[in-house]
C-alpha cells in the first residue's frame, strides 16, 4: 500500500508542525507600544533618567527549549532597536521593572509585563502596562526609604541608619531623609 495516496495525505497532515504552532512567532510592536523610545536600550535610560527611584528595566528573551534569558538595563543595548530585534528573528515575551533602594537591602520586587510571543497584544495595553509598573515600583521604593533613611534629627530618641523612618517635619533634612 505504498503508493495508497489518502494515507500519503495523512502522514503529511500529522506530521504537519503547523498543528502545534498555528503562526509564526512574533513581537507585540514595541515601536507601536513606545513611540518615543527606538530600542529597549533607549526605554530604559529613559525610564530611569525621569523616574527618582531609578528603576531597573529587563526584557526576556524567549528561547526555544526554556534557554531563554533575561537582559537588563545596560545588556539591553545588545539587543538594539525594536526594527533589528524583528529583524533578527528575536521573541521578547516579558518585561520586568523593578528597583534596588540603595543604602539598605531592601528591593521592590519586580513587576512582570507578559508579551504574547504570537502577537496578540495590544500595544496600548502593554504600554499602560509598563508606565503603571514604573510608577508602582517608584512609590514602593519612595516608601521603603522613607521607612529607613531618617536623619539623626528625624527622632528625637536613638537613631540608627537605614533602621529610622523619615519624619515629614523634620527641621535637619526638611522631611527628605539622607543617603546612607
Ligand atoms: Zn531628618
């Protein structure tokens, strides 16, 4: 039954790969998304330049096998401008925003964007997304250092550094809080 042309026919349309991936790959449009921003490089400094707490920005790279990996702040100039990453063929399916509050160890844990790596985003909302997630790590790390960077004059007791909470009235640091 070689040459049976209806079970030819099947064996072509199981051993289809079209059936487990019905499209190709491809990037929300971050171009779309970030009008004024030309690469992920250039979204970052941006976002940290203009945000006080100085947000850390990654983008993940989708991989086949889950090798994929992870680049942030300074590594996303590697991955160059939205068109080159379409261009290379490279899937980005997550961005994280997150912030390091220097002086005490304390982190604002990362906020996750997911990107559907079959192009089923809306731009507008991946967007929203991300201006919502620098702005909510921006307010927890504004709170975390108010927690912890007093001055000595903050309390009137003991005051230890990165352990005293700022107090808004304060006549030493007017309600700043100091580097540690
Ligand atoms: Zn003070």
């Amino acid at each position: 039954m070689n040459h049976d042309p209806f079970r030819g026919y099947d064996q072509w349309k199981t051993a289809s790969p079209y059936d487990e991936y019905p499209n190709e790959p491809e990037n929300c449009d971050f171009a779309q998304a970030f009008p004024d921003y030309e690469s992920p490089a250039d979204l970052y400094r941006a976002t940290y330049k203009y945000t006080a707490c100085g947000p850390s920005v990654g983008f993940h790279e989708r991989r086949p096998d889950n090798a994929g990996r992870w680049h942030y702040c300074s590594d996303l100039l590697k991955l160059g401008t939205w068109d080159e990453i379409n261009e290379r063929g490279i899937i980005l399916d997550c961005i994280s925003v997150s912030s390091i509050v220097e002086g005490v160890d304390a982190e604002v844990e990362a906020t996750y964007i997911d990107c559907d790596p079959y192009g089923g985003d809306d731009p507008e909302i991946i967007s929203k997304d991300y201006w919502n997630a620098v702005e909510y790590t921006n307010e927890r790390a504004n709170e975390i250092w108010n927690e912890t960077h007093g001055c000595e004059t903050c309390t009137d007791g003991e005051s230890r550094p990165g352990d005293t909470p700022v107090n808004p009235d304060c006549p030493n640091c007017g309600g700043n809080g100091i580097v540690i």
